[in-house]
C-alpha cells in the first residue's frame, strides 16, 4: 500500500509497532480507549515477538550454516579435484571407468572445426603516412582479440579508390594474418586515396567464412 503509515520491513515494524502499543496503552483513556480495546492487540504483539524473535535467530543460523556449508565443499572440491588430476595423468584409468567415475573423458579423436559462421569486425587506424593499421575482432566477442576457435587467420582483401567495392571480386588480396592488427603498407602513389578493406576468417582446414561489412579509411599522403 502506498504511503502506508506501517513499515513493510519487519525490523523497522517491530520497533514502530512496539512504540504505538506502548503509548496507546498508556494513554488510553487520552485515546478514548479501553482496556477491553487495547487487550487484543498486547496478546498479539506478544505474539509476534516470540515469533520475529525465532525468525531472527533461525536467518542467524541459517546464514552461519551457509558459511559452514560452502567452505566444507570448497574443502571437498579442492580434495576431488587434486585426485581426478592424479587418475587422468596415471595410466591405470580407463574411459569407461570415468565415465563411471562422472568426469572428463578425453576426445580420443579430435572434433574437425567446421567452417567459420562469423565474421570480423574491421577497424582501420590511418593516423600515419601510407600505412593503415587494420584491426579485427570477431562479431561474437568484439571486445576480445582472440580469433574463434578452429580458425587460423584472416584474409585481408583491399580495393584503394572509386567506391566501396559490390562484389568482393574487385577487391585484391593482401595477406593471411594470424593476429590483429595487420599493418597495410602503402606507395606514394596511393596518397589521399580511399583504401576498402574487406576481411573473412579462413579455417585451419582452409574454409573460409562470410565477408565482413566494407571498412574504409583515407591513405594519408
């Protein structure tokens, strides 16, 4: 209820609570009240004391008990985890027994990446004279620089001056590169031409994903 006049959270409605029975009791006949009135309500708040009473004490316990609790399966964990070290390391286990024992059986042989589903989000810096620097992130970590998992790098593709390329086929190859940045290095000639860049990740397999959007940045002369 808005701007009730009775506090919603328990404790600051027991004090108010055992104010206003306090004083009512003591000013009853001020009040115009009665003893027969106000005889309910003292059975009443007499009851709730004993019952917020156990409530406090049950949360202190239940709060203690929930300390004791996550530090023994810390305990437990560390306990469990140091011997499944030991069982995978030794040669005495085999997959059947841990997939018994409930924990990681190995790949025997690995899962063949498939090809790349995402595509880099290009970034180029053209603060320097005839170089960009071209950075890339993938689309579904785009703060993080790491590449996907089964891909090696990415092509990097270019197109210096008209309009940003339709068709990738206008464009022309500059490298395979494994890690961000990639530094595209540029003639005299190409000063204050308009550089396109175009990425895609290629696979370790050599499967190639889809063409990022069209980055554009001016070659300084």
């Amino acid at each position: 209820m808005a701007n009730d006049y009775i506090p919603r959270a328990d404790a600051e409605f027991d004090g108010w609570q055992a104010n206003f029975v306090a004083y009512a009791n003591a000013h009853l006949a001020d009040l115009g009240l009665v003893a027969g009135d106000i005889a309910p309500v003292l059975t009443a708040t007499a009851e709730w004391g004993t019952a917020y009473a156990a409530h406090v004490s049950a949360a202190a316990a239940a709060h203690a008990a929930r300390q004791t609790k996550d530090g023994r399966r810390s305990s437990l964990e560390a306990l469990i985890r140091g011997l499944v070290r030991r069982l995978q390391a030794g040669p005495a286990v085999d997959d059947a027994e841990r997939q018994a024992l409930g924990i990681t059986v190995r790949d025997a042989v690995p899962t063949i990446a498939g090809p790349p589903v995402t595509r880099p989000v290009v970034r180029v810096e053209p603060g320097q004279r005839l170089r960009h620097v071209v950075a890339f992130t993938d689309e579904a970590t785009p703060t993080r620089t790491a590449r996907p998992a089964g891909v090696m790098g990415a092509e990097v593709w270019v197109k210096i001056g008209g309009p940003p390329p339709v068709d990738p086929g206008e464009c022309t190859f500059l490298a395979l590169d494994t890690r961000t940045p990639y530094m595209a290095e540029y003639s005299g000639a190409d000063g204050n031409k308009t550089a396109h860049y175009l990425l895609r990740w290629v696979s370790t397999r050599g499967d190639k994903g889809p063409w990022s959007e069209t980055a554009s940045a001016t070659i300084g002369a």
